[in-house]
C-alpha cells in the first residue's frame, strides 16, 4: 500500500491527529472553555476518525472486516441513539463513561499498532490478542451504552 514514505507519513498523520484531539480537549477543560457545540462535535470527529480508519485498514486488509463491522456499529448506534433522543426530546446522558473512554482508546492504540506493524512489515497475526481484546471492549462499551440509553428511557416513562 504504497512506498516505504508513505507508510511512516500516513502513521504521522494519524498520530498527530490523535496528539491534538486530546491537547484540544486538555486545553478546554484546563481553561474552563467547554462548550455544547464541543461536547457533542469532539466525540463526532473521535467516531469519524476511528471508524475511518478502522474502514480503511479493513480494504486494506489488515483488519479483519469483523472488527471494522463492530466499531461502526457501535459507533452508528451512539450517534443514532442522541439523535432519536434529540429529535424525541427525551433527556439522556450521552456523556462519555470510563467505560467508552477507555473504548476510544484502546481503539486508537489498535490502529496505531496496525499501521505501525504493516509500516515495518511485521507479522500483523501478533497483534490479534489486541484486536480481540478491543474487539471485546468495544461490544462490552455498545451494550454499556444500550443499557444505560434503556434504563434511562423507561424510567423516564414511568
């Protein structure tokens, strides 16, 4: 997939990109300067971001398409979950958990692995305990969040 050249610029992009999502949002909470537009774009363009690349690595074939299938879902499933919520009025947390936290970042790690492997053309088959492993946090985060959205609208109901 391309020249040596590309493979390290492709996994610079990546990285710097990830550099400064988390700088942008260490800076708004350092300085008090969150906003509602930030709270609701900064997980947007983390899901963008991740899904992209987990799609990419998939037509790659360097992911398995399983594992692609699953961040997309999940991710597919929170932005439509504030959407109906939105346009329903009915009031849910979407706040990120821990949980859903600790997903986005075991997702990024997996990408930066994957593209750091394949850069040195490294055995991609060592790094399926991690894809496993995220592949399991990230079902275990979709269902969090299902049942959290769940609980949240029926008791509201009562």
């Amino acid at each position: 997939w391309g020249g040596e050249a590309n493979r390290w610029i492709c996994l610079a992009i990546f990285v710097a990109a990830s550099v400064t999502d988390w700088f942008d949002g260490h800076l708004a909470r350092k300085y008090n300067l969150i906003t509602n537009f930030g709270k609701f774009m900064d997980p947007l363009a983390d899901k963008l971001m991740l899904t992209t690349g987990f799609i990419t690595l998939s037509v790659m074939h360097l992911v398995p398409l399983w594992l692609t299938i699953l961040v997309a879902s999940r991710d597919l499933m929170l932005m439509l979950g504030a959407a109906v919520a939105h346009f329903t009025h009915t009031q849910v947390d979407i706040s990120p958990t821990v949980l859903g936290k600790g997903t986005t970042l075991i997702q990024l790690a997996t990408l930066v692995a994957v593209v750091f492997f394949a850069s040195r053309r490294l055995d991609l088959a060592t790094l399926d305990p991690l894809l496993y492993l995220m592949g399991g946090v990230t079902l275990t985060s979709g269902l969090h969040y299902l049942s959290r959205g769940y609980v949240r609208i029926t008791s509201s109901q009562a």
